[in-house]
C-alpha cells in the first residue's frame, strides 16, 4: 500500500513541464495607474460635505442594515436544543 503514492509521484514527475515565460516584463513595459492630485481628492471628499441630506440618509440606512443585523443575530443567539434534548444526546453519546 505505501508503493502507491511513490508510483504517483514518479507518473506525475514524467508529465510535461506547462510552457511559463521565465522573464518578467521591464518594468518600463508595464502600464502603471494614474494617481489623482491632492485637488482632485479633496473635490471628492468635499462632494460629501456639500451633500449632508444625502450623507444622512446613507448613514441611516446603515444604521437600519445593522440594527437588521442585530436583530437576527439576537434570533440565532438562544440554544437550539432544549436541556431535555441536550441531556438525552449527552447520554446516547456516553452509551456509544
């Protein structure tokens, strides 16, 4: 029994090597991301200032995603065997 994984490793070892290029591109080649401007930033961050009904309403809906949450989590809390059932499974596991 212990000849077969050493028969899969020798199998698997006459298998084709796939074709993976060996060298990486220059890194001149390869297309970097723009970076935005610190202006560029602050007019996206300042969008938010501008808008508070809009930044009020976002926050209360988080606030009703994580009282939902809650709310089911409190719904998952409580055991779900009874002690009766909880006590008869202890002694059919000590029986085995």
């Amino acid at each position: 029994m212990g000849a077969y994984p050493v028969i899969a490793f020798c199998i698997a070892g006459c298998s084709f090597a796939p074709d993976v290029p060996t060298s990486a591109a220059p890194p001149e080649a390869v297309s970097w991301p723009t970076l935005l401007p610190s202006e560029a930033l602050r007019e996206v961050t300042s969008g938010l200032e501008a808008r508070p009904a809009a930044l009020d309403e976002e926050t209360q809906k988080l606030a009703a995603q994580a009282a939902d949450l809650r709310a089911r989590a409190a719904r998952l809390g409580p055991p779900v065997l009874t002690p009766a059932e909880r006590q008869r499974l202890a002694e059919a596991a000590a029986g085995r």
